[in-house]
C-alpha cells in the first residue's frame, strides 16, 4: 500500500500539495460544463447574411409588434388539399368491371318465355335471374337474350337493352337491374382510424368526413391528424382540423381514392434553463410520451407563452429573462415582411433567431402573440453568474476530494507506525 501511495504523491509537500493540486484543477478547465451559449455568444454571432463556406449564418431578430404581424400567418397548418385533390365526381351510376347486377324480367301474362301457362305452378309475374359478376369482357349474360354489354353503361341502359332482346321471345317483357356490390367505385380508407374500411360509393356521392364516419372516424384529435389522399397517381395531405373547419376541405371522393389517416403530433425542442429541459421526467402527452426535451403541441395553435409554460416556466436559479430565443427558418419574403433585409436575394428559408425580453412587462404580452411552429427549438440561456456558481461548485469539489487525499494518507502513516512515505 505505501508503494502506491507514494507512486502518487511522491515527495510533496503537503503544505504545498494541495493549492498546487488545486491550482491544476482549476486551470486544466478550460470551459464550464453548460446547456448551451449565453445570450451573449448568441448575440455576437449573428449574421444577416448566410455564408456561402458552409458554417451557418443566421438573422437575429428582437421580437416586436411588426414581427409578430409579419410571421402571424405561419400559425395555421400549411397542409391543405390543392385544386386538384378537390377535383372529384360522386360515382355516376355506371357499371365496372367486377360489380355485380342482379336482373329480374317481368312479364304481361301467363303463357309466355319465363311465365308458365299452369296456374298456381309459381307466383307472381316475374323471374329473378342469380346475381352475376361483370365478367372480364364486361358483359352479362340473360337467359334467351344472349351475352350483353354492360361495362360502362348504366343500369336503366342495361335494362332497355335486355328488353328489346327478349322482345320478340317474351309477352311485353319488363326489366329491372340493379347494382349489388360495386368493386369499381370504391374508396379505401386506413391507417389510424377505428375500422379501416372498403366503401362503394353510391351515385349520390360520399365526401371525405362522411367516409371517416363510415370508418369510424379518426383514432386522435383533429389537430394532430393528417389525412393522405391518394388519386390518380397523385398524394396530396391535409390536416384535419383544417378539413373540419374549412367546408372546401372536405373533398368529393372519387372511384379509387386511397384515404389514409396517419398520427402526426407537432412539437418543439425545448432546451436550457427551462424546468422540463432541467428534469428527466416525462412531460406532455401522446402515444408513446415525451421526453423533456420535446413537447408536443397539444392543441391546434400554440403561442410561445404557452409553450413556455409547457416547459414548465425559466428556472429563477438560472435563467437570464434577457435571452430566450426561438430558432427556425422562416421564409425571405415574411422576414423582408417584418423589415429584415436579406442581401441573398436566392435563399429561401432563412436561419432566424428570434430574442424575447421576459425582463419587461411587454415581453410577455408578445410572447403571448407569437405563434409556435412544428420542429420550432426553444432556448433560454443561462444567467451569466451561472458560470460563477459552477466554477464554485468545482472549486469545491477540487477542496473536498484534496482533502480526503490528506486524511487517506494521515491513515496510512497511522498504520506505519508514524513512518514517512517515500518513493524509491
């Protein structure tokens, strides 16, 4: 045991050993452990200009009333069905191929083709022919009147056909045909609702809310749904609550339109001196639960109070009031909206970095105002005497682990009988 104390406090003076330990530490600290920049990095990194050498530039932008004006139309969710999506017919009534028809023939009398002479043999004054399949020609079949046509036709034409066949044959024959199952005027719908479903659709017509009735509607709340329409080689998504309340939404389904209904929660990042970001326990709500560190919308529209208070408020401990900051890409033309002039006139989305004030009374009448987006990272920085209090932390923590070095090593020369420990 001597030996190996020695090999690590060969010959010190413990007088001189331990400030000297001490003073290692603290030096060898080149930075202090933290959740992210201050406020002050933040601040003196900003460019209005993106770079074109790859690091990321970014705007910043003190929150104020012409902002909030300018980026207040990015609150409503931008998935909405295009011109083209709310393009459909209700299905027309035609026959397709694989529907099935069901034909019955009346006659006048007794005594002709399907009414036998006999009274009492049968009732009535009408055959029933089975129900058949379209066949892969797109024709049926009528007992004395041949293979006829019915792929594309409708129902009363089917009819009037059948009827001028068996003229001749019958005693002024009478048709009825009516359509069964039909298999080529269907919908689908399915994903997240409560009873994916296989909807013919009728001549007069099925929109898109009365098919997810039909499924039982959506498994989860209208603002975290998205709804994917499939048609005619196109995909095209809208949210929910957008169709529910935007009565244009709710399209005319057509002949094999695919719907799919699909779980989709919104959040943002929440990071620094927050109480969620600071914790480990689960915060919000949703299938599966979500970290402090992503929070999820909970409602169609979120300002950033709320999302604030979601996080669970700034830790009083730590917080700078000062520096909250909200990061996103925000496009040119709302940022030349709200007087920010970008010199690249060829970006897009720009990198924004919007700064809040908590320290004044009207920084909370903004943040009241200013609307979260999907993905939106939330960051409050630390106070900068923060850094003071966990250089302090170290300092003591450097102290204490020096000072039970000097009793391990009182205890060792206890046990050597008061013998000096040295290295050979």
């Amino acid at each position: 045991m001597s030996s190996l104390t020695g090999s690590v406090f060969a010959r010190i003076p413990w007088a001189l050993g331990v400030p000297s330990l001490l003073f290692l530490a603290v030096s060898g600290c080149t930075e202090i452990p933290k959740d992210g920049p201050t406020g002050a990095e933040i601040r003196a990194r900003a460019e209005v200009t993106v770079e074109a050498q790859g690091s990321v530039g970014y705007v910043l932008a003190k929150l104020s009333p012409v902002v909030v004006s300018a980026l207040r139309t990015e609150r409503q969710p931008p998935a909405r069905f295009s011109q083209l999506a709310r393009y459909g017919q209700a299905a027309d009534g035609r026959i397709g191929p694989g529907d099935t028809v069901s034909i019955t023939i009346f006659e006048k009398q007794s005594g002709g083709l399907f009414i036998p002479a006999e009274a009492g043999v049968r009732p009535g004054n009408f055959v029933q022919i089975p129900p058949q399949e379209i066949d892969r020609a797109g024709n049926v079949t009528v007992p004395y009147g041949g293979t006829i046509r019915a792929l594309g036709r409708t129902p009363h034409e089917l009819q009037r056909d059948i009827e001028e066949k068996l003229r001749q044959i019958a005693i002024e024959p009478q048709v009825i045909v009516s359509l069964g199952e039909r298999s080529s005027n269907a919908v689908s719908i399915l994903g997240d609702v409560t009873t994916p479903a296989y909807i013919p659709l009728k001549p007069g017509g099925l929109r898109l809310l009365s098919g997810l009735a039909r499924a039982g509607g959506a498994r989860y709340a209208a603002y975290d749904t998205i709804i994917t329409l499939q048609r005619k080689g196109r995909t095209e998504n809208a949210v929910l609550a957008s169709i529910i309340q935007d009565s244009s939404q709710n399209i005319q389904l057509a002949p094999g339109d695919v719907v799919n209904v699909t779980y989709q929660p919104r959040y943002f990042l929440n990071f620094g001196a927050t109480a969620a970001a600071a914790s480990t326990v689960s915060v919000g709500s949703g299938a599966a639960g979500q970290s402090g560190r992503r929070v999820t919308f909970d409602a169609e529209n979120l300002t950033l109070a709320e999302a604030l208070a979601k996080s669970g408020g700034l830790l009083n401990d730590r917080a700078d009031t000062r520096s909250v900051f909200l990061f996103r890409y925000v496009p040119r033309e709302l940022l030349e909206q709200a007087g920010v002039e970008i010199s690249n006139p060829a970006v897009a989305d720009v990198p924004a970095v919007f700064t809040l004030d908590l320290g004044q009374a009207d920084g909370y009448f903004l943040a009241s105002s200013f609307y979260m987006k999907h993905k939106d990272l939330l960051f409050v920085s630390d106070h900068p005497s923060v850094d003071l209090v966990k250089f302090m932390a170290i300092v003591r923590s450097v102290t204490s682990t020096a000072r039970d070095a000097v009793g391990v090593i009182s205890d060792i020369k206890n046990l050597n009988g008061g013998a000096t420990v040295t290295v050979r």
